[in-house]
C-alpha cells in the first residue's frame, strides 16, 4: 500500500478529544489502500494533559508507530508547581492564579512560540527525515495543536520535494484562551507570522468547520481557500457497541469533557431552577470530566443531585453516553465560537440521545444540529426554551436523530474523504 508520514503529539496513551482524530483515520485508511506510518512522541518523555491506557487496544497491531524523545517544558512547571497535572485550555484545569501560575503564562505567551511543546520538534524533524528516505514517503500530514507540530511540516516541505497536508483541529492565534498569555506586541506577530507561514506554505489545509476556515483563510491575502478543505470530527461505530448496559431508575443528564468559567451556564441553571420538586427529585445530573470548583459549586446550589465522575477512560464516557437521558453541550461564550465543532459532540450525537446544546444560533453546531435533528440549540439566556426541552424529553422521551444524515459524519466515511484527499 502507498504509505503517508502522519506526525501526532498526541497518541496513545494520550487522552482527550485530541487523540481521536487521527486514530480512527489510521484504523481505516488501510481499507481505502493507505498504510499510516505515525510519528509520535515518546509516552516517558511527553506531557499529556490526560492518559488512557486502554486507546493502545485501538492501535492495530500492524501499524507502524514511531517515537522519539522530547524537551518538555510543561513537566518542569509541573514539577516546580507540585500539581499532578500540566495545564491545558489555557490552564482551564487550574481554578486559582497565583503568582507561579501569572508568570508562567507570560513565559508562556513570549519565550516558548508558538507553544511550549516545541521541545519535541528537533528530534521529530531528525526521526521524520529518516522516514521519509527509509519508505520513499511523498506524503506528510502534521495535526495540531499543539501547533508547533505545523512547523515540523514546514521544515520538511522546505527540505523534500513531498506533499504536505496541514490539518488544523483548533485556530492558532485566534483560540478563546490567547489572550490570557499576555504576548507582547513581538511576540504576537512572530506567532502570527509563524501561523501564515504554515497556512500559505502547506499544499492542502484540513479545517473542523467552516467558520474555523474563515478564521485561517483570512490570514493570507493569497487565495488559500481553493486549497482548503472541511472534514470535522465524527464518531466510530465500533466504540458504541457495549452489551449489559446498566439501567438507572433516575433521569439523568450527562456533560462529559471539558468545562471552565468562559462556558456560560446562566442560562441553564435559571432553567433548572423553573422544575418542580417532583421531577427535580428524579434527576440527577452527571458530569464526566475535571470541573472547576467554582462552576461545581453552581449546580449544587439547586439543590439537584450532582455527581462528578471525574476523568474516565474513552470506553467509560461512552458508556455515560448511553446511560442518559439528555445530554448537554456548552459551547464558551467568547470571540470566534461559531466554529468550535468538539469531538465530543459527534458522539453524544452517535448515542441517539437527545442534546441540549448551548452556544451561539448562527454557527457551525447549530447548523448540524438542525441537520440531524439530534436534538436543540439555545442562546446562553434562553432558560424557559430549555426547561421546556428539558420537561420534553424527560416525561416522553422519544426517537432522535436522522440516521442518514448521522452517518456521514462516521469515522469510516470520514476517512473516506481523507483518502480521496490523499489520492487527489
């Protein structure tokens, strides 16, 4: 089979959202007649903001992984900060600023660009190289963030005569956290001169969503967007096929990833405090993954049962998934949110329960959603639309979704696409 240079940081055991994208495209891209040969970081060297031992049983055993070691900032400030995890979301997992945490964003923002993981590329760069001799590879693809892995696929680009596919999952320079690392007026241009390089430079770009294409195609005054292409997220089917679910008596309702103050969850909670005490006493409302204290407080405040389940291994959020009755997505109310398509939504779309989803009525979520018909998008202030929906789909609960127009956003039918990319 024709092969492709696919260089990750993030791959098993790495968890998160991040991991996915690129491991589902490497389990099927060999039935579309491609061979994935994966550059990735070496597990003792990186700094991953989750692990999940059991994605490596996702990995075919006949995939060819290859790692290197890695200088990696973010375990030092791990160290010197005694906390068990790095940062991550622009340090959403850090509820408190101090003044450790205040420095290391500005040292952050203008003496590690573009991000603090770029300790990896010099050995990547060296490792990708013998790659690309060693299986005459014409075909480079770097995913991010981190975005420093771009400039892995530049370097290469200028150094081989090979095709290199940039795939962007998040923007650059335009993420709702930038501005917390208070860049100087230099550091911000090398980064955004970093961005254009990369973005003009690439033979193809790979966006999640039309508006996060927007936010690339106008860094350039050359015409990148007939070289830029939209594959978003999606789901595998294979990951929704667990057998004895057990069944709960209560009505529950399900957030998993993550959450900080920049999610705006007014709204919602006005919205729960319109249900009378019967059905309040049923419900039970559930979030999987690291939530602030300072939003976890809010919700026990109403006086509604509130688990927190904590950060669980991918086939257990799955399994959280299929064990509710409604799930919420909340999209951060901050600049540039009409393209944030997560990962996570695809599955809570593929789990055939309703959604309650949260963000901005004109963007990329809102349109799918009305697509599908997987469930409803509210404005942050709409309380009594969703504590309609939430009364709806609590007392009859019915079938959701389309399943034609769900199926396209398969990781199967995805990949699809990418080979056809591939081949183009």
């Amino acid at each position: 089979m024709k092969k492709v240079l696919i260089i990750t940081y993030y791959w098993p055991p790495s968890g998160g959202a991040g991991v996915q994208r690129w491991l589902k495209f490497a389990k099927y891209l060999p039935e579309f007649g491609w061979q994935p040969v994966i550059l990735t970081v070496d597990t003792e060297y990186a700094s991953y903001p989750q692990r999940d031992e059991s994605l490596l049983s996702e990995v075919d055993p006949g995939c060819l992984v290859y790692t290197t070691k890695s200088f990696e900032l973010y375990n030092l400030y791990k160290l010197v900060s005694g906390k068990k995890e790095v940062p991550y979301g622009g340090f959403a997992n850090e509820s408190k600023e101090g003044l450790l945490q205040k420095t290391s964003k500005f040292l952050r923002g203008n003496f590690l660009l573009p991000d603090p993981r770029k300790g990896w590329n010099k050995y990547a760069l060296k490792k990708a190289a013998e790659l690309i001799r060693e299986f005459n590879i014409h075909t480079v693809v770097t995913t991010s963030p981190p975005h420093s892995t771009q400039l892995i696929g530049l370097k290469l680009k200028q150094k081989f005569n090979i095709r290199w596919i940039a795939d962007l999952r998040d923007p650059w320079t335009d993420i709702y956290y930038y501005d917390q690392f208070k860049h100087t007026a230099l550091a911000r241009k090398i980064d955004q001169n970093y961005e254009r390089k990369v973005v003009e430079n690439a033979d193809l770009l790979i966006m999640v969503s039309e508006d996060v294409k927007r936010i690339f195609v106008e860094k350039s005054m050359l015409p990148i967007a007939d070289k830029t292409v939209v594959i978003p997220n999606g789901f595998d089917e294979d990951d929704f096929r667990i057998n004895n679910l057990q069944a709960d008596t209560r009505k529950i309702i399900t957030y998993t990833g993550t959450i900080s103050e920049a999610y705006d969850v007014e709204g919602f909670l006005n919205a729960l405090s319109l249900i009378d005490g019967f059905m309040k006493s049923q419900i039970l409302i559930r979030f999987v993954g690291k939530v602030p204290h300072s939003v976890g407080q809010k919700f026990q405040d109403t006086g509604l049962e509130i688990e927190f389940a904590g950060y669980v291994d991918h086939a257990k959020s799955i399994e959280y998934l299929l064990r509710s009755d409604l799930l919420l997505l909340v999209i951060p109310k901050v600049k540039n949110n009409r393209g944030i398509l997560t990962g996570k939504f695809f599955e809570y779309m593929a789990s055939q329960k309703p959604i309650l989803a949260i963000g901005p009525t004109d963007g990329d979520l809102a349109k799918i959603i009305r697509e599908t018909r997987c469930g409803k998008l509210f404005d942050y202030e709409d309380s009594e639309g969703m504590f309609d929906f939430i009364q709806e789909n609590m007392t009859n609960p019915g079938t959701v979704s389309d399943p034609e127009t769900v199926a396209e956003y398969s990781r199967k039918q995805l990949t699809r696409k990418i080979a056809q990319i591939l081949e183009s």
